[in-house]
C-alpha cells in the first residue's frame, strides 16, 4: 500500500520524516511513504513529482501543527488527496493542536493524535486492515516495541520553538499559484462559450471584485481550462480566502504582462524616433 505523507514546516518535516521509516517498520514492510523532502530526487520537477504522487496513493497522511495549520500548501494538498482518495482515506495526524484547533476543509476529515498511543495505534490498525495478511496481534506487537522511538520525534517536535514568520503578500500569492499549477492533473476540453456561468453566481462578491474588471473575463476564459482551480472556485466549502488568492495572483499576473507590452511598445517609439533624427520627448 502506497501511502502520501504531507507536511509544512520544520515541526511537521520531523514528524512526517519518522513516520516515513516507521510505519513500513511496524506494517511488516507492506507500506511505501512518500515525503517530499527524501522521496524527490535531484533534478526531477518536484511539483510534478508531487502532483503524480497525490495521484497514484492508496491513503494520505496530513501532518498538522500549530504554524501549519493554515498553510494553502496544506489545504491544496489534503484537498488533492480527498478528491481522489475519498475521506476514509485521509487523516491529518495532530502534533501539537487538539481536534478542537482544525478548521475549514480539514476539520471534515477523521484525525487523530500523535500524542495519544491508543489513538496512533487505531490508525495503525486501520493502514494494517488496508494490507491483506497482516493480524492485529502482529501490528499491536510490533507497535508496542517501536511506539517509543515516534514518541520521543513527537515530543522534539512539540517542544520546536515557534517563531513568529512575517510573510510578504507576493510570497504567499506565489506559493498558492505554485501548488495550484503543480497539482493540475489535465486541460478540460471545454469549449470557450461552455463555462457554466449559471454557477458563478455570487462568485465576484465573494472575492472582493467591485465593479466592472476587464482582467475578470480573461481569468474565467482561463480556469474553465483549468480543472484544479475551477474546482476550487465552484466547491462551496472552499473558504473565500482561496478564492480570492487566486484571483489577485491572477490579477497581478496579468498586469505584469501589460505592463511589459507597453514597455516594449514605448521602447519600439523611442527606436523609431531616434531612427529617424528626432527625440520623442521634443516639443513639435
């Protein structure tokens, strides 16, 4: 059984690392864990390493702590793993936050707690009930001898100090569009004149757009080829923080793009005017 193990952060890398080699230790070695930060190797894509990963698991590991809770890297990513593996199949796995702490898309699925042995060796159990031939008694042994070693990563996790990181806007507009293109799975063929603007009702309130956009119609021309972020803007449980992310990565974008066109078109003036004797800026 293939299992995805995703995670954000230092507290979640160290916790999401163990479980990649322990898990396999205590399923007798019928379980293959991805974690981005071993399994990607140098020179591949990663996002499209990551993308082709979310795909091909069986069961998906969300790492959730206290600094990631919130992370869009996380939300896209359990996102992806429900979509394809349904809610009995992902379980975010708490380190130093109570159920009570996970909220928007996450809080929908099962989680348990690190920080609880009855409650890890549930989830144990239930990866061993996935794996044909492997009893209770085997995987309850086995846990009761490696159980320690997964203890004392979560308890060095729990205790990582938590500093306060100050993000620019762009940044995380940067980040959020990066996960969105990396988790794209294939261009819908649909044609131009086929969205469903039925479906967008509300959808310009709910992003913050005031007023007529010219930049608007291009954004929709373009995620109705985009069947990762036209799900996202369609699915009412998406939070409108995401939404609206999309949209001002989008706007930037594009007004980056013009900004450049009417540099080139006022650099070809000032060529064709220095070509032909006269300065552009002169007087007539």
């Amino acid at each position: 059984m293939k299992v995805f193990i995703s995670w954000s952060g230092d507290r979640a890398r160290m916790v999401a690392e163990a479980l990649r080699t322990w898990l396999p230790t205590v399923l007798a070695g019928n379980v293959d864990c991805f974690v981005s930060s071993q399994d990607i190797r140098r020179g591949d894509r990663g996002m499209d390493v990551i993308a082709s990963e979310l795909e091909g698991r069986d069961y998906g590991i969300v790492v959730l702590t206290s600094e990631n809770r919130e992370s869009p890297w996380i939300n896209f990513e359990a996102g992806a793993l429900g979509k394809s593996l349904g809610k009995g199949r992902v379980s975010p796995v708490l380190v130093d936050i109570a159920r009570a702490d996970v909220e928007g898309p996450l809080a929908q699925f099962q989680s348990t707690l690190l920080t609880d042995p009855d409650d890890f060796r549930q989830l144990v159990r239930d990866l061993a009930a996935l794996t044909p031939g492997l009893p209770d008694e085997t995987v309850d042994a086995m846990f009761e001898v490696k159980w320690p070693l997964l203890a004392e990563v979560a308890q060095r996790a729990s205790g990582l100090s938590n500093p306060k990181t100050i993000r620019t806007t762009d940044s995380m507009l940067e980040e959020v569009l990066e996960v969105v293109r990396g988790l794209q799975r294939e261009v819908a063929a649909l044609p131009r004149g086929g969205f469903p603007a039925a479906r967008l009702a509300g959808l310009e309130e709910a992003i913050g757009l005031r007023g007529s956009d010219p930049a608007w119609d291009l954004f929709i021309s373009e995620i109705a080829h985009d069947p990762i972020q036209l799900g996202l803007l369609l699915d009412r449980t998406q939070p409108n923080s995401t939404k609206t992310t999309l949209w001002r990565a989008f706007e930037r974008r594009e007004k980056a793009r013009r900004d450049a066109e009417e540099d080139a078109a006022a650099d070809l003036e000032d060529d064709a005017a220095a070509n032909q004797g006269e300065d552009p800026d002169d007087e007539p």
